[in-house]
C-alpha cells in the first residue's frame, strides 16, 4: 500500500528531528568538555554522528517523493534551528536573546519562497 503525503511528509519531520537531535549533540555536546583531547572529541562525535546519518538518508530518501530538495533542505534547516535553540538553552546554559530570534525568524520567514508554487 503506498504511503499517504501526509504520512510521508511526518516521516521525513520525524527523522529529521531526531537525525537533528544527533547532530546538534555531536558538534556541540563536546563544548562542555573542554579538557577532553580533541583526537578523542572528534571520535566520540563521529561515532555520534553515524546514528544521525543512520535517520538523515532515509529522511531525505522517503521526503524525496514527496518534497523537492530544496524543500527537504529547507525543512532541515529550521529543524536544525528550533533544536540547537533548545539545546542552547537546556544544555550549554547560552540564553537565545533577541536578535537571535530575529535572525532565526528571518530564515524562517525566507522559507515561504522556497515552499511557493511558481
């Protein structure tokens, strides 16, 4: 039975989300941990990061048949926003200030172009 748009389009947030959530622990999970030597930040992020690949390629493979990649692109980007704000925030202990949400604001609103029927 093929798979609805609607179902297609929450898989792909879906994995997106949590491809993110890898994502965001692996380049910046290691911020709290300044004195670990670095050759073994980075292996620890790698090995962070298989999983975040593991969720990412199927998310842009099933949202391929339904989104344009640019819109996949797109999506991820803003996914990828409102995650490192979260994390930001409950992780690091870096507030999001204004102009931040300005900024982020903005990227959002620039979505709508790429979204529009031409």
């Amino acid at each position: 039975m093929p798979a609805t748009p609607l179902l297609t389009a929450s898989l792909t947030v879906f994995l997106l989300l949590c491809s993110n959530i890898f994502m965001t622990i692996a380049w910046y999970g290691h911020l709290k941990f300044k004195g670990a030597p670095l050759f073994i930040v980075i292996l620890i992020a790698w090995g962070i990061a298989f999983f975040e690949y593991c969720l990412q390629v199927p998310a842009n493979r099933i949202g391929h048949s339904y989104f344009s990649a640019a819109q996949l692109k797109t999506i991820q980007e803003i996914i990828t926003l409102i995650v490192f704000a979260v994390f930001s925030v409950l992780y690091l202990g870096e507030p999001v200030r204004w102009n931040h949400l300005v900024g982020f604001a903005l990227i959002v609103a620039a979505s709508w172009f790429i979204f529009r029927e031409s």
